[in-house]
C-alpha cells in the first residue's frame, strides 16, 4: 500500500487534530509534523483529549498512524560537543514528546561538526546518541537523515551513517530515513535507484529504511546545496521519483513531501499527491496551481 503524506502543522490550540485535518485536506493517508517551531525550543504540554480526538479523525479518514512521524527541530547538532549537553537534553524531551503522542518515529539530522573534522563529528553524535537512549527508554525509533553535505553536514555517505550507527548501543532504536534531493545533492544517482539501493543495502541494510523524504532538488548531482523543489521541476524529475515513491521493496514505507510552498504562499501537497497517485504529471501544474 502507498502511504503517502507531507508536512503539516501542529499548533498549540489544536495539536494533533490541526495536523490530522491539514493531511487529511491534501488526500493524505499519513504524515509529519514539529512539535513546535523547529528554530526554538517553545513547545506545549501535550493534551491527551486532544491527541484521542485527532486518533478518532485519523481513523475516520484512513490515516496510517502508526505511519505518522515526527521531524526533530534543526537546533539540535548532536555533531557540536560544544552544545551536546543541551542536544541531549532537547532530543531527550522530543522522545517523551512522542511518546505522549503515540508516535513511533523521529526523524533527525545528525548533525554539522563545525569544523572539528567528520572522525570527531562522528564520535560526538554517537556520544549523544548513547546518552540519549540511557535518558529515555521508551519503543521511539530514531531515523537519521541523509544529507546534502552542506558546509559541515555529517550523514552525506552512506559509510558514514553506518559508522554512526556502528557506534550506538542500542542499536534496535536507530533507522535511516532517505531523503532525494540530499542524496541527489550528495552525488548519489537517484535515477538508477535500483544500484542506489543495492548500495544502501551493502553499506547499511535496506531493513533500516524508516522514512523517505520525497523532493526534487533544484541543484545537479553532487551540488552539496539542499535546495528542495517541486515534483517535476527539478533535475531529478518526476518519472525518477515515481520510481522510487512505488518501488517494490519500499512498498510500505511512509513517503514525505517536502517541496517548496509556491510563491512562498501556497502549499502544492494536494495537487502533488494526487500526480503521484496517478503517475502522471500535469504540465506546467505549478504556474496553473499559483493562478487559481
């Protein structure tokens, strides 16, 4: 089964019920979402009466749940020792956060070793990491992300998430979650996805896969920019996401859009979702979903 979603809001009035009804308004079946703004460390007491309603929406609408994930706030770099005791503290407390939830996952960037050298970098993320999981003992997973390489980014190989995960005791709570336009950015071939996976599993293990984050990417192969962009306009392309979004081996892993707003304005995840339902792009989607 396609399980398919994008990010969503989560708000302190509404919580999880905002997010449900946000997913549920593109065609959804799943979703992501922060627990608060992903710059800041502002977040809400989690309300069980709200998280029970939003379960009742989720049924109602045919939404996965136990699909849903949670995105772990850019401020924490667990790759920076100057600033772990405060990214094991934070991501300590987005685990329990989950937990209230009932979420399974968290997805999260390994971190940026800010000129300390990758070896270093490294060694701190697996130091945090331990030392989150002596913290909280909980069933949430956590997902590593991979990454562009931009500046100092650390998760850009495969090898090097592997030595990341080599390093971690509690390895059964580690996941990888793919992300597209990174591995693009990266220098993998994400138009031949079978050798690109054949890769993963040789270096990683595709039982690892979590997540995907499906974007295109403005930038051409090894780039090392990041820079997110909608299905079909970018220089991955539609077809090749396609490919990759309805992979056989990949079936029932929760698919994530994070393509850019349209003019800064308009979300594009409903008429996304519905080409990719379809597999078949509509030409010159965008320019005709800014109009309307």
């Amino acid at each position: 089964m396609l399980y398919l979603g994008s990010h969503v809001s989560f708000d302190k009035k509404e919580q999880l019920i905002r997010s449900t009804k946000e997913a549920l308004a593109y065609g959804a079946n799943t979703f992501m979402f922060y627990t608060g703004a992903p710059q800041n460390t502002n977040r809400s007491k989690i309300e069980d009466g709200l998280t029970l309603e939003a379960l009742k929406l989720m049924k109602e609408g045919n939404v996965a749940f136990d699909k849903v994930g949670v995105h772990a706030p850019y401020i924490i770099n667990l790759a920076n020792a100057d600033n772990l005791d405060f990214g094991i503290r934070f991501l300590t407390e987005e685990l329990e956060r989950c937990e209230e939830l009932g979420i399974r996952y968290l997805v999260l960037h390994p971190g940026s070793h800010v000129g300390r050298g990758v070896e270093e970098g490294i060694a701190t993320i697996i130091r945090g990491l331990n030392a989150v999981f002596l913290n909280n003992h909980g069933n949430v997973k956590i997902l590593l992300e991979t990454m562009a390489g931009k500046g100092t980014e650390i998760g850009r190989t495969f090898e090097e998430l592997r030595q990341i995960m080599d390093g971690v005791e509690e390895k059964n709570r580690l996941g990888i979650c793919i992300d597209t336009c990174h591995m693009n950015d990266a220098g993998y071939n994400v138009h031949d996805f079978d050798s690109l996976l054949k890769e993963f599993d040789q270096v990683i293990g595709i039982e690892k896969i979590g997540c995907i984050h499906i974007n295109d990417s403005k930038n051409d192969i090894g780039a090392h920019k990041d820079r997110h962009e909608n299905l079909g306009y970018g220089t991955i392309g539609f077809d090749s996401l396609i490919k990759i979004i309805y992979h056989p081996l990949l079936e029932d892993i929760p698919k994530i859009l994070e393509t850019p707003f349209i003019n800064r304005e308009f979300a594009p995840y409903k008429k996304e979702i519905e080409m990719i339902r379809s597999k078949k792009m509509e030409d010159n989607w965008r320019e005709t979903f800014a109009e309307e």
